[in-house]
C-alpha cells in the first residue's frame, strides 16, 4: 500500500514540475492549461505551491473563482481592468477554479441553461476573447468535466497548451462512487386516486344525514384527510394554515369512527397517515404520540410490519428532537423485524434512518455503511424516491468529510429525482444542501441564493423544521458577510420556530448564535438621524452687524500704537 502511494505521489511531483515549467517558460503568450484533479485538498495544496514559487521569480499570482456567471474570459477581463501591473505587461499566472462546484441541474426548472450547460458555452465561444490575454492560465476541472470538454467545447479545446492530470493520493472513502437527501421520514407511494375536496365534502355530507355511523363515512374523512394533505405536501395549498387543520381534524374524524367500529386495522393505517403528516409539518411531539398508538394497535393485532414501521417512525421522531440513543433503539428493533418478515423496503427505511442518526452522533463511518446498504437495496426494487433519500444523505457524509464535489453530485441526482416525481420538501432540502456546500466553501452569496428558494419551498408547503433550517443557514452565510443584523433577525425567527416545535437543543444553538452575534452588535438596528420637515424648523437668525462705535475704538487704537511706534 505504501509503495502504491509513493508511486502517486512521484507520478504527481513528475506533473507538478511540467506545471511549473510551463508557468515560467509561457510568459508573454495565451498558454491554456487545463489541470485535472479530483481531490480538491490536493488541488489546493499544488496552487499554494506554484503560486509561492511564481512570486520567487517575480511572477505574480491572480485566482478567479467561476460562480454564478461561469465565463473565463469575463474574469480575466475585470481582473485587468482594475490592475495597472496587468495592463503595463507585468508577468503573471491566472488560476481559475470553481468548475466541480458548478450544477448540472437547473437552479429554477424554468431556467435555460445549469451552471454547468454556461460554462461550455461560455467557453466555446471563449478562443478569440483570450487573445489579448498573453500569460499561462491554469484552468482546474473535475475529471469527468475534462472528459466531456473535448465535444462540449471543442473550439477551445483545441487552443490548448496541455492538459495535465493529478492523481488523488489518498483512499476514497467508499469502495464504489455513487452519483445523487438528508433524514427524511419516508412517505408510503403516494399514486392512490383521489376525488377532488369538493366531491368527497359533497358525499361526507350526504353520508352524514343518511347515517352519522355509517361505515363509509370514516374512509371518505380519511381520503379527505390524505387530499388536504397531498396538497400540502406538493405546495398547492390556497391558505396553507386552514389546510393543515382541515387535514387533521379530517384524520382525527377517521380515527374516531374507525375505533367506534372497532375496525384496528383501518385504525392503524390513518393513524399512520397522520403521523407523516404530522412529521411533515414538523409537529414531532403530536407525530411521536401517533406512532406510539400505532405500535400498541400493531401489538395487539399481531401486525408484524406494523409493529416495525411504527418504531421505524418513533426512532426517526426522536433523531428530529435530538434524542439520539434512543433513537438507534427503536430503529434497531425496526430492523430486525424488517429482517424477519422480508420486507426489504422496511429495511432499507430502518438503514437510512440509522445512518443519518450516527451522521448526527458524529460516526461518519457506520453512517456511510448504513447508508450505502439502503442505496444497494432500494435501486435492487426501484424505490425512486428511497433512492434519492439514501443518495442524498451520503451527499451529507461527503459534505461533512470536506469532499465537497463529490457531494455535489449526489444532491444533483437528488434534486432531478425530487423534481421528477413532484417532491416539493425533497426538493426544498435538496437546494438547502447546495447552499450548505457553498457555505462551507466561503461562497456565501451563493449559498444565500440556495437558503433564500429552500426557504420560500418550506414556508410553501408549511415544513416549519426545514424553514427554521434554512433560516439558521442564512443568518450563518449573513454574518459572514457582515450583514448582522439581518443575520440577527434571521437567528431570532428560527429560534421562535423550534420553541413552537419544542425542539430544545436547537433552541439552544440558536440563543448561542444570537448572543455572539450581540457581542459585536447592538440589539437594535443604528438609525439616521431623522431630518427636520422644512415648515417645522426653525427660522435662521439674521447676521448681527458690527457697531458703528466699535470701528471708532479700533481706529483710535491703531492710531495710538503708530504713534508709540515712533517714539
């Protein structure tokens, strides 16, 4: 193994020192390298490196970072525009980074072109621009952008110098790379057909003045129930709070009836249509006491699979509410009986919970073991939606070991997935998971750009949790940017949040944030002085005359000092 890591590390040197020729010996002409590397700890290693040597022999280092508008050549032009030592010839090198981290998915469906789509496009028609650009320009891409650049961007493809590759030098974290959520508690398919709220409220009432009792009546309040909900969940909602309590008391209406008819089974299954309900909009205490009905139902009647998912749903309501031990108890009992009876979809919902619960507790190893075990099982019986979950919460295992363009591409298979089947709150997370990368990376402005439309998706489908997240997110990314006292604004809606969802140990989180954030701020926002209205101020005070007398004693005096002068 370690012969194998020199030979990297030796091959990588061979690289470095045709990099750093070319630097030296390039200067004066448009010399286009183009640097492969996966590894950006790596990547960023190597620059430092050239950059210091360059200074040595006078050659001066600049870097563009590509964002929201990728072009080469608009960064390159702004940094000349502004620098006189460019514009008089000066030697100089450009890095332009930021290529693993441009999307290949649209930030807004109704967008043209990803970032990634205007990147090539850019950069096709980029070859004539760069002409009066007469220094080495070390372009850093993903191997698998290098390996698409030749038949997307043919033109400058053509242009270049070299195309150099480094080799990464360390063992990736997991034996296979998987292309694109984080925890989420996952919802039965939801394909049923169902009438429109006014026909089902039509037959409710009809149902009602035949027989208040009527067997019947109970599944129309649960359709009912499962129609405001959908609704909800998809952001169709016209008055979101009057929805939500409609959904729930229709539910409540369910249940009752069903237990008066002694109907356990049919009991069971609203119960736990209520309870992800519940979970959904971020009410974990009420969704906690459905689950633990859910599971005494399940007892009692022998249900073996209800039994599983209902621990399943209880361990992943005490992950929500920062009871971690407990919830890998109840997420193991889960698995077992998943285990037992074969259900391999159960399985799959126990394994990715537990992963995301040991991500929480801070085990990145027996979180990504859990994790990749649930992917393997839900692409085996086409579980789409399963699918982006376990991928996306490996993208939060790699976001949180530092690989950041690895993690990247989970999301964007996440985020397709979410937009394919109509998943507004995966989507939401999904776009809360970019800014989170982006953050991490110093791009702040970016990652506000993805809290903002994470945040409008959550307050839309009314997931108090993920808009308390994505709240707490931009008030990070704010303060990094010294705007505090939005940040402070921000930091105070999301702990009001998790006080109304009696989620504690965020409260405290955000109290810290907020009484460092006071350190170095008022509490209140510095207001202008506030400019008098003109028929309000005062009238000026007219210019005082010298008196006549006064230039009489100063005439005398001068006269006398002359006159003492000549003595």
């Amino acid at each position: 193994m370690s012969q194998t890591l020199d030979n990297l590390k030796e091959k990588n040197e061979e690289t470095y020192e045709e990099l750093i020729s070319l630097i030296e010996n390039t200067q004066g002409r448009l010399a286009l390298i183009i640097v492969a590397c996966d590894d950006l700890t790596l990547q960023n290693r190597i620059i430092e490196r050239y950059e210091t040597e360059a200074r040595q022999v006078k050659i001066r280092p600049y870097r563009i970072m590509l964002g929201q508008e990728p072009s080469v050549r608009a960064g390159l032009a702004a940094l000349k525009a502004q620098n006189d030592y460019l514009q008089t010839g000066g030697e100089a090198v450009f890095t332009v980074t930021g290529t693993e981290l441009l999307l290949r998915v649209k930030l807004n469906p109704q967008d043209e072109q990803s970032d990634l789509d205007k990147f090539f496009g850019y950069l096709q028609w980029t070859r004539e621009g760069l002409r009066e650009f007469r220094y080495p320009i070390a372009l850093w891409v993903s191997y698998r952008i290098l390996k698409e650049m030749s038949r997307r961007a043919p033109d400058f493809w053509s242009w270049r110098k070299a195309v150099l590759r480094f080799v990464n030098e360390s063992e990736p974290l997991f034996t296979t790379v998987v292309p694109s959520e984080p925890l989420s508690r996952s919802l039965e398919k939801d394909d049923e057909f169902l009438l429109p709220i006014s026909e089902l409220q039509a037959e409710i009432a009809q149902s009602e003045a035949r027989d208040p009792q009527s067997v019947g009546l109970a599944t129309l309040y649960q359709k009912l129930g499962q129609v405001y909900a959908r609704r909800i969940r998809q952001g169709e909602a016209e008055n979101l709070e009057e929805e939500r309590e409609k959904a729930i008391v229709a539910f409540h209406q369910a249940i009752a009836l069903f237990r008066s008819q002694n109907n356990l089974s049919a009991q069971l299954s609203t119960l736990k249509q209520l309870g992800d309900f519940l979970d959904s909009q971020s009410r974990y205490v009420e969704a906690t006491a459905c689950d633990q009905q859910s599971l005494k139902i399940s007892r009692e009647i022998g249900d073996r699979g209800g039994e599983a998912s209902a621990l399943n749903d209880l361990g992943n309501g005490h992950e929500f509410l920062g009871d971690y031990q407990r919830a890998i108890e109840f997420l193991q009992q889960s698995l077992e009986i998943y285990r037992e009876i074969g259900n391999r979809q159960g399985k799959s919902k126990s394994l990715d919970n537990l992963g995301a619960t040991y991500k929480s507790l801070g085990e990145y190893q027996k979180a990504t073991e859990f994790h990749q075990q649930s992917l393997e099982i839900r692409r085996e019986i086409g579980d789409r939606r399963g699918e982006a979950i376990s991928l996306g919460n490996l993208g939060n295992v790699y976001k949180l070991l530092g690989q950041y363009e690895r993690a990247i591409e989970l999301y964007q298979q996440y985020c397709e997935i979410a937009r394919g089947i109509g998943d507004r709150e995966s989507e939401a997370i999904a776009l809360g998971n970019f800014g989170g990368v982006y953050q991490l990376l110093g791009e702040y402005r970016r990652a506000i750009e993805f809290h903002q439309k994470s945040l409008e998706i959550h307050r839309e489908i009314g997931d108090r949790r993920g808009e308390a997240i994505s709240l707490n997110n931009m008030a990070f990314a704010l303060a990094k940017l010294d705007r505090r006292w939005e940040a402070l604004q921000n930091y105070k809606q999301a702990q009001q949040i998790y006080e109304d969802l009696k989620l504690d140990h965020r409260v405290e989180q955000c109290k810290t944030a907020i009484y460092n954030l006071q350190q170095i701020i008022s509490p209140e926002p510095i207001r202008a002085p506030q400019i008098r209205n003109e028929s309000a101020s005062p009238k000026p005070r007219k210019r005082q005359r010298f008196p006549w007398w006064g230039w009489v004693l100063v005439g005398v005096a001068i006269v006398l000092l002359i006159a003492w002068c000549l003595r």
